[in-house]
C-alpha cells in the first residue's frame, strides 16, 4: 500500500511515456531503438501495403487524435493518405508546423528528382525518390535525425536516446560492412523491376536498373510496353526480375515464361513478407535475395 501511495505523488512525466505516431513500420523500428522505454510507437500503415495507398479508416483517425508526435517518410509517398488522417485528427501536436512533427525526407539527399511534373510522366513524385530508407547508410542518418528529434521534445531523457543510439550505430555499422561484402559479387548486374522503389538499394550495391513493367510510375502495364520490355530483356540478359510483394506478379510472370528470367520477390518494409519482421531482418532478406 505504501508503495501505491508513492506511485501517485511521483510527478506524471515519470509515469508517461510519449506516443509516437509514425507512418511505416521502419520507422517505428528506429524510433522504438531509440527511444526505448520512454515511448510507445504506434504505426499507421502496415508492411505489406502498397506504401502509396493506404485507407483512412476511422481508427487511424483516433490513433493520430491521442498521439503526441507524428513522424513521416515525406518525399509525397503519404500524400494520398496521411493529410486527411492530420486533416480528421485536428490534433496540434502532429500538424506540420508542430515543434512534434518530423518529414524524414528533408534529412535526406533525394534522388530522380524530376524537372518537370505534369501527369504525362505518370504518378512522379516531385520531390524525388521516396523510398530512401532501402539505402542501409540511409538508416543511420534517419536514426540519428529520429534521436535529436526525440531529444527536441524530452529533453529530461536525452543522455538514454543518446546512449540508444549510439548502440544501434555500432552494431547498424556492423551490419552494413556484413551486407556489403554480400552483395560485392553483385555489382554492375542488371536487372529489371515492377516499380522503381528499390533505386537506393540498387544504388548502394552497383546493380543497373535497365527497365521497369510500369511503363510510367502508377501506370499499369500495356501490352506493348511489355513486348519491349521482352525484346530489352532478350537483348541485354539482365539477372532477375526485383519484383515488389503488393502488385500482381502476373505480368512478370508472362515475362518470365517469354524470357526465363527468374522474379525475385523484394520486400519493401518490416513485416511485408513473414521473414522480415524487424529491421535487420529486412536488410538480410534483400541482401540475401539475388544468391
């Protein structure tokens, strides 16, 4: 009982923890490493969704009302879905202006950033690529942005978000020198992919997107975009297919019966497949995938 009793004098800031509303499982992963016992991380879109379209629904709506902070991917890759859960929400704390809103993309060096915008070019993102976050290095700037952020708003915690991060940089660092060496016999391979999300990961390991089957971000293949891509594909033998989990492998399937280049499919997020279910899991599936 007198225990009881001095659980209700303690102040409430050592009882709360902070609610961190985030967009995509990955970034909960960082955030919850980070942040550790001093918040609880509540992710809006689950991994095996389409990133692009996720669906309003009225729970998401009351998950962003309670929550104390909101952190986004950005680079446009929520804007179909997460204004109108900010806009329902009406909560100060997660409006872009606030002190507790984070847009991950502006830490980030973008890349295929398009010098014009008009629907002819398909579903572009004018900001640039969006899918940063496939790029290993990439994590650590992330985490590092995710740890002053959460000093910015508990500053009573920061020598814990700094120790956590400093864990997560030493054995992250370790990791990236692991899947490193394990795609080092990859590089300068060709391959093609359903949709170019995977242009940071390609990037960090030296493979050459030489085509996609969307002829255009969002645009669904055409028959005779398909019979190019057969004609490209016979002409400079790329190795696979790097195809993502959330769009029909049909026409990939058509391709490979044509060609007999093999689809390996790239999960995109924690959870998007049931073999990567945390972080590093992740990154080992996608290094792991082209053996």
């Amino acid at each position: 009982m007198r225990h009881f009793f001095l659980l209700l004098i303690l102040p409430l800031t050592l009882l709360a923890h902070m609610s961190i509303a985030v967009s995509y499982p990955y970034i909960g992963a960082i955030t919850k490493s980070i942040g550790g016992e001093h918040i609880d991380t509540v992710v809006l879109a689950k991994g095996n969704w389409d990133p692009h379209f996720v669906i309003p629904r009225p729970s998401l709506i009351a998950k962003m009302r309670s929550a104390d902070a909101l952190i986004m991917n950005g680079a446009q890759l929520e804007i179909g879905w997460l204004p109108p859960l900010i806009n329902r929400a009406a909560n100060p704390k997660t409006q872009p202006n606030a002190k507790s809103f984070l847009n991950l993309s502006q830490h980030i060096e973008l890349i295929h950033k398009p010098k014009d915008v008009d629907r002819s070019g398909g579903d572009v993102h004018p900001d640039g690529n969006p899918h940063f976050h496939l790029a290993p290095e990439n994590i650590l700037i992330l985490a590092k942005t995710i740890e002053e952020f959460l000093i910015s708003l508990d500053v009573e915690h920061k020598e814990v978000y700094e120790k956590n991060y400093a864990a997560f940089h030493i054995e992250w660092s370790k990791n990236i020198e692991l899947w490193k060496n394990k795609m080092a016999k990859h590089e300068g391979q060709k391959v093609i992919q359903f949709h170019d999300n995977l242009a940071y990961f390609n990037n960090a390991y030296g493979l050459k997107t030489i085509g996609t089957i969307e002829p255009l971000p969002g645009i669904p293949p055409s028959s005779k975009h398909t019979i190019e891509l057969i004609k490209l594909i016979n002409e400079q033998k790329p190795s696979c297919i790097l195809h993502d989990v959330y769009h029909s492998t049909k026409t990939a399937e058509f391709i490979s019966e044509k060609t007999g280049v093999k689809i390996i499919l790239m999960p995109h997020d924690i959870g998007s497949l049931e073999s990567t279910q945390d972080l590093k899991s992740l990154f080992d599936y996608l290094t792991g995938a082209l053996q």
